[in-house]
C-alpha cells in the first residue's frame, strides 16, 4: 500500500520522488490535496503529508492493521481540506 492508497484505490495523479508520494493532479485523484503536496503512510495506517500551498503539515497517528482495512488515509484528507474552505 502506497501512501496516497486505501482500500485498493488507484495511484492516478500521484508520483513518486525521494521524499516520497507526490500529488501531480488533484483533479484526477481520488485524494483531496494540491499540486506538490507530499507525504507517506505507514505499516499500521499512520501518515503524514505536508501541502506547502496550504502551508499545512499534517500527521495521523493511529494503529489500524491491515492499512487497506478502512479508508482512513483518504478520509482523513477529505475531512481536513473540508475544515479549510
């Protein structure tokens, strides 16, 4: 599982770099975020990302194994970009 994955979903418009996975098209992705925005998910579905156009960093500390369990990751995002509008 990829940082910007959950549950099986598709990695369209994200890359990656060595700082890890990097949103290239919010409008294709299943992810809310911005162009550039980065982060990482790890083995028990905790994560981080950091959007510099937000001026936004963010961590998510949980324990949820297996990470594809639920749609932590990509609810988490749509949660945090709706509190900012």
């Amino acid at each position: 599982m990829g940082a910007y994955q959950d549950s099986g979903d598709a990695l369209v418009g994200v890359g990656f770099g060595l700082i890890g996975a990097v949103m290239l098209d919010p409008a294709r992705s299943v992810f809310a975020g911005s162009p550039g925005d980065y982060c990482w998910g790890g083995a028990a579905s905790t994560y981080f990302w950091v959007d510099p156009l937000e001026d936004m960093i963010v961590v998510f500390m949980t324990q949820l194994m297996p990470p594809a369990a639920l749609p932590t990751r990509r609810d988490v995002r749509r949660l945090v970009y709706a509190a900012l509008e």
